[in-house]
C-alpha cells in the first residue's frame, strides 16, 4: 500500500534561532512528513537557512517565499492551496518556535489516519491547562478567550484558539479558502468554525505548549481585538451561508 502523503506547513519570520533546529526533529520523527516553509521575507536570513538545507533534503523540504509579512491567515492559505496542488493526504500546521512540541505531530496524524478525526488539535485545554512559561496573564486571555468563542460560536471545542492541528484533504478541498476572512490568529477559529459547520469531525489530543525559548513572540494586541470582534462578525455572516454536510 502506498504511504500516506503528509506535508507540516510552517510559517516563519525571523525564526534563524529555531528553523534549522526544527527541520531537522521534523525529518527525525518516525512518520514520513514532508515540510513547507512559508517565510514572509525574514531580514535576518530565515529564507537562506532552508535553501542550504534543502541541499540535505531536497525532495521533502519545500519553501515558498513572500515578499513581506502578510499575516498567518493568508501564510498558511497559500500553503493549503500547495499541499492540494501536490496531492498531499494530510496536512498539519505548527509554529516553529518549538511552542509545539514536533514529537506530537505523531499523535495528531494517528487521530486523522487511526482514530476517525478529519481535523486533529493539538489542545492545551482538553485536559486540565497545559502551558509552560506563560505569565499566568496570558493563560487566563487564552483561556477565557476559547470559552468566549465557544460562547459565541457554539462549537464544543475547548482549544478554539490552538494553532497546531492536523488536517485530512477533503477537508481543505470542502472549505472554499478563498473565503476565509479573518487574517491574523483569528483565522485559526475561522478554520475550525468552518470546518465544525461542514461537519466534519474533529478530534482534540492533549498536548503539552512550552513559550519558545529563543526569538521574539509575533503576539500583539491587535490580533486579540480581531478575535474579539472577528468572530462576532464571522458568527453573523455564518447565519447566510450553505453549508453541505460532509458525507
């Protein structure tokens, strides 16, 4: 039987301290993963770290280069749209500050491949709260922000916000991505609201999130006040959308 195509797709800006690092523990693990490297033009030399490894790698590491930061939302939409142009199964998604731990890339495609799930999340939140090295500040923002989402969206899943998930084809291939709205972090709860409306399955595995331990966090202030008032708008623009249940 042929092998399942699986591709991790990693955003980076200015990521020189981790991205050399990570594709190497990536290309380690068991399963046969596939990387793509979406870098928003990184002036500190990101982009040339991964053309000198794809010398090592040059049929499983892959990068596509941006002309300047154009946000996650549409990063990892351009990334989608290459893992369906080169028939990829699944396709996961993950920072490359080592916030999420590579080894749990695993456990994220067994729950797609093993276990039913047509989206896996790598949840903080589906056991307890399991965060290291966040000022307990940022724990409460992330925490209450999911259950806000969940309030207003519905959706019984309690890392809306999670942005290390595994997803099978059909359901990038069911989401028209050309519709996504939301740009920044926000687009990690447009994604999973999307999918949950389509209904698919989704999956939560527990996983353990460590703060990086070098560069610089891309969080701000504006990308809580687009999740605030974002998902307000995609909840009421939701009510005149069709949304063909999956068979």
């Amino acid at each position: 039987m042929e092998t399942s195509k699986i591709l991790v797709i990693i955003p980076t800006y200015n990521e020189i301290e981790n991205i050399e690092k990570m594709v190497r523990k990536v290309f380690s693990l068991t399963s046969p993963f596939d990387l793509l490297i979406i870098d928003d033009n990184s002036p500190d030399g990101t982009a040339d770290i991964i053309k000198s490894l794809q010398q090592e790698y040059p049929k499983k590491l892959h990068l596509l280069e941006r002309e300047g930061k154009l946000g996650l939302g549409t990063a990892y939409i351009t990334g989608f749209k290459w893992a369906l142009e080169n028939k990829y199964d699944y396709i996961c998604e993950m920072d490359a500050d080592f916030s999420h731990n590579p080894d749990d890339l695993i456990k994220l495609y067994d729950a797609c491949e093993n276990q039913g799930a047509d989206l896996a999340i790598g949840s903080r939140y589906i056991s307890g709260v399991n965060v290291v090295n966040w000022p307990m500040g940022r724990i409460l923002m992330s925490y209450f922000a999911s259950i806000y989402v969940r309030m207003i969206t519905r959706m019984n899943v309690q890392d809306t916000t999670a942005g290390f998930k595994c997803y099978k084809r059909k359901v990038l291939e069911t989401i028209n991505l050309d519709k996504i709205k939301l740009k920044g972090y926000a687009f990690q709860i447009e994604m999973k609201f999307t999918t949950w409306k389509f209904g698919f399955k989704i999956v939560e595995v527990p996983i353990i999130f460590t703060e990086r331990q070098e560069g610089v966090s891309k969080m701000s202030g504006g990308i809580f006040n687009e999740a605030i008032w974002g998902v307000i708008k995609m909840k009421f623009r939701s009510f005149f959308k069709k949304y063909e249940i999956a068979k």
